[in-house]
C-alpha cells in the first residue's frame, strides 16, 4: 500500500472516529427505541439475554400470536447472533406474554394498541388487551436489547404505551415505478418496527394500472406494460400485513390521474383518444367523462370486485389534480353542464365525486380522497387526506370531517428527518381546534411518490426518515428533541438492516456499477461522494436543464445513489457548530474538521480518472470539482484560524460567493453539497470580524 493511501485511509477513520465519539457523548439518557413510549419508569439492573431466552403465552391465543413469537425470535438472532433452543439445563430466561381476548376479524380504525411491559432482573412481561397490543410491545423489547460487559441485556424498565394518532401510515406509490411484492414485504416489516399500521397503496395512475381486476381484465392487460399484482398476491400481501397489524388500503385515483384505464377502456374517457400510457410526469389531460351513465356504472363493477378484495374498510379514491381541459373541450359534457346547471369544473367535479362516493358506500366501504373531494354538502362519512396543508386540513375538521395529513411528510420530496419532525398533525392552523374538533384529526401519512425510486433505492428513500415520523406520529406531543432523535433513529437504522431493508446496502453496488473496472482508491472517492452529497431537493430534479424525466429513464447515476439526507453531512455540519461555537478552541474538533475537509478536498482528483471511462460518473463531474473545490476554501480558513491571520472581509465575501457558485455547479450534476452552509460558517468565523478572529 503506498504512502499516499495509508495517509488518506488513516484520514478517513481518524474522522469518522472522532464523528462517532462525539455522538457517544450526546447519548440521550432517556431509553434508545423509537418511538419513544408514553411513560418510562426505569430501573437500576437489567435482564440477561442468553441462549435460553424463551416466550410464554397465556391468556387468549391464536396463531397470529404465535407467528409473531417467532418472528420475534427470529428477529432476536439476527440482532444478537444468538441461537435460541430454551432450556438446557439451566433456568430459562422468559418474556411472559398475556393477551386479553382477540382483535377484530378484519383490523379497524381505533382498534387498541396499547401494551405494558415490566422487566425485571429475572424475567419479563408483556401484557395486552388484543393481539395489536402484543406486536407493538414486542418492537419495543427488541428495540431494548443491547450487548452490555455482561452479555446482551434489557434495562429494567415499567413501559405504559399507546399511540397518540389512530391513522399512522406509509403511502407507496407503485405506478410510476412498479415495486415488486418481496420489496413492499420487507417495507412493511419496517412499518412493524416503528409501529405504523396503515399500509396506503396507490395502485393505478397516469403511468400505469397495477391489480388484476377479472371482470375488467383490460385495464391490467392494456394499462400496465404487464406489471402488476395478481389478485392472489394482493391477499397474500394483505395477509401479511395483518400479522404485523397493518391495515392495507388501496387506492384507485379518479376521475384524472387515469390516462391508464384508457388505454384498455377508452369510452371511460372525456377526449376522442386514442390513448397511451404516459412515460412523463405531471398532471395530464385525461379524466374520465363524469357525464356518462356508462362511467358509473363501469366503476360500480370495478368496484363491487375491488371491496371484496381489499377486506380494510377504507377506500381510496383519489380526486386530486384534475385540470379540466377534456371537459372544457368536451360539447357534450358542456352541454351537460349547462342543462344540469353545473357551473363549472370544480361543480362537475363534485359531481362525479359524489357518484363515486355513493357506490363505494353501496359496496359497504368509507371513501378517502384528497383534499379536492371536499366541497359544499357532500357526506361526513368521508375522510379527506390533506396534501395541501394545515390549513385545509383543520377547515375540513371544522366543518365535521375527519382528516389525515400528508402535507409534510411527503419523503419524496428529499426533505432532512428534522424538517419531516417538526410538522404535526395537530400543528399550524390545527393546533387552535376545538377538542371536539382536534378529535377528528386522525394522524396522518408519509408518501412515497415512486417518479424517481425503483425496486433497487426505494428503501433508502423511506428508511430511516420514515421511522422520525413514524415518532411523531406515535408518542406524546411533547417529544421534539432532534439530537435525541437523530441518535435513536440511527440506531434503528441498524435494526432495520437486520429485517432485511437495503437502505444502507444498497449504495456500494450502484457506485460499483457507476465506477466499471476502476482501481479501489477511485472507487472509494465515488463512495465518499456518495456519503457526503444529496438529491436537490424537492421536484427540482426536473427542472434541471436538459433533463427530460420519464418512466424509461433508468435510475443509475449518483442522484440514485445518494441518500436523501448524509448522515455523515449532518455530523460534520454539527462538529462545525461546535467547534464555532467555542470560538474555535475545540482542538479535537478542529482535528476531525481538518481530516473531512482534507478528504473531499482530494476527492476530484480521485475520480477524474474514472470520469474518462465512465458515461455514469461524468455526471458526476460538476459536483466531484464542486465539493473538492469547496473544501479547499474552507481549509483555508482553518488555516487562518490557526495561525491567528483573520480573513480579510472581502475575501470572506469573496469566498462566500464562490461557496454559492460550486452550490450551483452541483446542482448540474442534480446534486446538492449539504455542508455549504457549515463551510459558510467557517469562512465567516475566520473574518475578522468572526468569532474566531483574534481579539
């Protein structure tokens, strides 16, 4: 190994060591699970987790609980490394489970969920009025066990849990990008983790329909490019969520968003067609005709097939997004419209929706839509799923809805896990409702809008994120501390790797791919890259000059690869806060500052070899020079801050310009160098004027 290498590998582990001694030392006292439970008590010893560690059931039993023993077990071993066999010859180890009586058949809003669970030095228990309250309880064991000088062991706590929203769900989008079946399991064993249970599946859009339907086999035959879930595979998903005490709703978007259901049914339609699937993103002009008898009685059928396989009581119907011009082009929906005294498309829209709602009502579900649905007179039955905000969320609970949020959490969107954290269903316009009124807020849901996800990153752009909100959306309203949260959530980051997510794993082999045959060091360099940059955020990514986003673009360049949120980015930014903050006298920080800064300032350099044999990673280009370029100018102002030699102010401007001009230049690559603004930092502490100036 050459000199060079062995001086920038000792830089990269001298850093991420002093990163992860400084996290130590910002350990919460409170318990490392999330959520975090209602009421705590600990204790003072701890209970041993060895290999004869064992559940015992009493009370109401059923397979489904004895399912999720093993799943527990099996989810212990991987955890621990241990193999568990019950007794051999020495005193077991138990977790005693007691279960009241059974939940409901088909698993309803507002079901109870409440567990408690006493450890002591000598055993535990877990006790539950339904089996609901078991699975939750049993996460939160698994959630406690950590390896100690003795072993792995549970902390003796008292734990008083239940949830604070009802409705605590996870919308995935599989039209745009199909996700397969084995993908959507292993998402709902992290729903499990982090005690979600509302599965919102969105199953038919603009780019394609995604069930079987039998009667109307046209609509997966002709609107899915042959990817969709056979009605077999639904239940088995179904049955599979159930275990883990997750509710699945579907949801069919009407009457736009359905340039899918044209192609193989073009009379649902408003224009003359002929239609395809859309390969685009975007809201289009399709939208089905709601002037025609035909229509409804079309999607009673659909229907009528659809309740029967989705046993959830809820039903999804979409509603958003519709702009109108097939109708206004329409003479014949015009016509209709003028005799019917519809004055314009936001009445006709009410319309249809109002229809649609009737016959998800006839087939004995409760209709869901968003925020669009909600117009004057139409039934309180209905439950509107906010994404336009708080706003509109708390006018539907005055008027007597009940309501779900969504604005805020759409994780699609690339958004930090504090950004994500700080939004409440209960926050904005909602906190001034009544009681009465706050009553019908009934959580809400993260959504997973799949333009830019396939099967290979999905689950890196829902997990870890997701397990924040799933906090907030679970613990008490008071529970808002970010450090604290971001150090939990890290550690089930982990524990979610055990369950089988990739959103760790997933990285090396696309910056493999990327890289082709290049030498390990420069591999490494795209690694780093990979570590330390994010997505541009929000729907930025299609605006980026000549990108022309669609369906059949593939997701194989570093903006696929990234995290939404570096991990590694945020504790740099953190340790200049700190070292800022001491009026740059924090030695050590300064060291770890100097060993990252050094690293990316040699990144370029590394990959621009990779960059001539590589059509993926001259993408990567812009962003590579940027960060390395970055990196120098603030290595320069550590460097004045050492040496006493405060920065001039019009360099300090001058590089604060330059920082905002390498920003831009990374965006080309559609990437974004999220410690900007602690370079930023640094350039001005080091000004005469800044806090790190000599007085």
């Amino acid at each position: 190994m050459n000199q060079a290498l062995m001086k920038w590998m000792y830089l990269v582990f001298s850093s991420l060591l002093i990163f992860v001694m400084s996290a130590l030392a910002q350990t919460p006292t409170e318990l490392n699970v999330m959520p975090l439970p209602e009421k705590v008590q600990l204790g003072t010893g701890s209970l041993k987790i060895d290999n004869t560690f064992s559940l015992a059931f009493t009370g109401y039993r059923e397979a489904r609980l004895d399912r999720a023993g093993q799943r527990f077990l099996t989810n212990l071993s991987h955890q621990t490394g241990l193999v568990f066999h019950g007794n051999a010859g020495t005193t077991p180890t138990e977790l005693q489970i007691n279960t009241d009586h059974e939940s409901k058949p088909v698993q309803e809003l507002g079901e109870d969920e409440s567990y408690t669970l006493d450890v002591s030095s000598t055993g535990a228990k877990l006790h539950a009025d339904n089996p609901l309250g078991v699975l939750r309880g049993l996460q939160t064991f698994l959630q406690l066990v950590a390896i100690s000088r003795e072993g792995f062991v549970v902390p003796e706590v008292s734990i008083q849990d239940k949830p604070r929203y009802q409705w605590r769900g996870l919308m995935i989008d599989v039209s745009r990008h199909f996700i397969p079946l084995n993908i959507l399991k292993r998402n709902l064993d992290g729903m499990e983790a982090v005690k979600l249970n509302v599965f919102h599946w969105h199953l038919s859009d603009n780019e394609g329909f995604r069930v079987e339907v039998k009667k109307l086999p046209k609509l997966q035959g002709m609107g899915s490019d042959g990817l969709f879930y056979t009605q077999d595979e639904i239940r088995d998903l179904i049955s599979y969520a159930r275990d883990r005490g997750i509710r699945v709703v579907p949801e069919f978007d009407m009457p736009g968003h359905s340039t899918s259901w044209f192609v193989g049914y073009p009379e649902l339609a408003s224009g003359p067609g002929p239609y395809q699937l859309e390969r685009k993103w975007g809201v289009f002009d399709p939208a089905m005709n709601p002037t025609d008898d035909k229509t409804y009685k079309f999607l009673n059928e659909f229907i009528a097939e659809m309740a029967k396989l989705f046993p959830d009581q809820y039903f999804h119907i979409g509603g958003d997004e519709v702009n109108g011009k097939e109708w206004d082009s329409n003479p014949k929906i015009q016509e209709f419209m003028k005799s019917h005294n519809i004055k314009n498309n936001v009445e006709l829209q009410a319309y249809f929706s109002q229809h649609v709602q009737e016959l998800v009502v006839k087939h004995g579900k409760t209709p869901v839509g968003w925020d669009e649905i909600l117009v004057p007179g139409v039934s309180k039955n209905i439950v509107i799923h906010s994404w336009r905000g708080p706003d509109a969320l708390a006018a539907a609970a005055k008027e007597g809805y009940r309501v779900i949020l969504s604005n805020g959490y759409y994780i699609d969107l690339g958004w930090s896990a504090a950004r994500h954290y700080a939004v409440d269903p209960l926050g904005g316009a909602a906190a001034n409702l009544t009681p009465e009124e706050k009553a019908r807020v009934l959580g809400g849901e993260a959504t997973m809008w799949s333009e830019y996800v396939n099967w290979e990153n999905i689950d890196s752009r829902v997990w870890p994120r997701m397990a924040a909100i799933a906090e907030r959306f679970w613990s008490p309203g008071t529970v808002t501390d970010v450090p604290s949260m971001y150090f939990r959530m890290e550690s089930e980051s982990t524990r979610l790797e055990w369950l089988g997510l990739t959103h760790r794993s997933y990285q090396r082999p696309m910056v493999e791919r990327m890289a082709g045959p290049a030498a390990a060091a420069q591999v490494d360099a795209l690694l780093a890259i990979a570590e330390t940059l994010e997505p541009v955020k929000d729907y930025n990514r299609e605006s980026t000059p000549g990108e022309e986003p669609t369906q059949l673009k593939p997701l194989n360049r570093m903006v696929d690869a990234v995290h939404p949120e570096s991990e590694l980015s945020r504790e740099f930014s953190v340790a200049v806060d700190q070292f800022v903050g001491s009026g740059c006298k924090d030695a050590s920080k300064a060291t770890a500052i100097r060993a990252q800064l050094s690293r990316w300032a040699a990144i370029d350099s590394q990959v621009q070899p990779v960059v001539q044999n590589s059509a993926l990673v001259q993408n990567v280009a812009p962003a590579s020079a940027a960060l390395s370029q970055a990196a120098v100018l603030a290595l320069d102002a550590l460097d004045r801050v050492s040496q006493g030699l405060p920065m001039p102010d019009s360099l300090v401007k001058l590089q604060s310009d330059a920082l905002t001009t390498f920003e831009n230049q990374a965006h080309k690559s559609q990437l974004t160098i999220p410690v900007i603004a602690a370079l930023q930092k640094l350039i001005v502490a080091s000004g005469s004027g800044g806090s790190c100036s000599a007085k």
